[in-house]
C-alpha cells in the first residue's frame, strides 16, 4: 500500500514530463489532431529532430500520445494524443495562453533586471 508521501514522491515523474522544454508544445501541437513528425517539427520553433524523437517516445511510453504508422507508400508516421493526453492538454492549457499573453512583460522585467546590473544566484 502507498502512503501519501510515496505518491507525492511519484507525483515529480509526472511534473518531470510535463515540465520540460518541449512536452507542453508537443501536446499543444497534437490537439488539433493526428500530426505528422515533419509537422511537428516545422511547428515548434528550435527544437531539433533528436530532441523532438526524444520527446515524442517519452510521451508515447507515459501513454500521453500514440503512434501510427501508416502502411502507404510512402510510408508514413502520425501522433495522436490519447484521452489523457487531452486531459494533460486541458490543464495545461490556461497554462500555456498566460505564458504567449506574458512574454512581453517577462522580457521587459528581465530586460530591467539586467539593467541594474544585479546578478542570478
């Protein structure tokens, strides 16, 4: 039996997938519906090839999106994002809208930090 603490323990593997770089914009990119890799990565803007595979087995493995390969010629693979994939797109989402409506106002306040000279510890 899990005590509390063991599921609080656990409960950073989720934040870990979540708060990286690059899941939150895979998962914003996949609610529209199945996307290709060459999609994906033509719409997220400075991720790498090797870091967007990375990223894609690590959310195919947590069950957050599918992966279809589609026997055509050329073959082709597709990423869908799975029912809980919807719900993690769900709760992030207020999320990611304040960050697009803050960039502004973080580079402004990072930009007057700098400014002062003071440095992060």
């Amino acid at each position: 039996m899990s005590t509390p603490q063991d599921n609080a323990c656990r409960t950073r593997v989720v934040l870990d997938l979540v708060g990286d770089k690059w899941s939150l914009l895979v998962v914003r990119n996949l609610d529209q519906g199945p996307r290709r890799f060459t999609e994906l990565k033509r719409d997220i803007d400075g991720i790498s090839q090797r870091m967007l595979t990375v990223t894609l087995r690590s959310l195919e493995r947590d069950g957050i999106l599918t992966r279809t390969v589609h026997n055509v010629m050329p073959p082709h693979v597709s990423y869908e994002l799975t029912p809980m994939g919807r719900t993690l797109r769900e709760a992030t989402a207020p999320l990611l809208e304040w960050s697009i409506a803050h960039l502004g106002h973080i580079d402004a306040a990072r930009a007057a930090y700098d400014d002062r000279g003071e440095r992060p510890n």
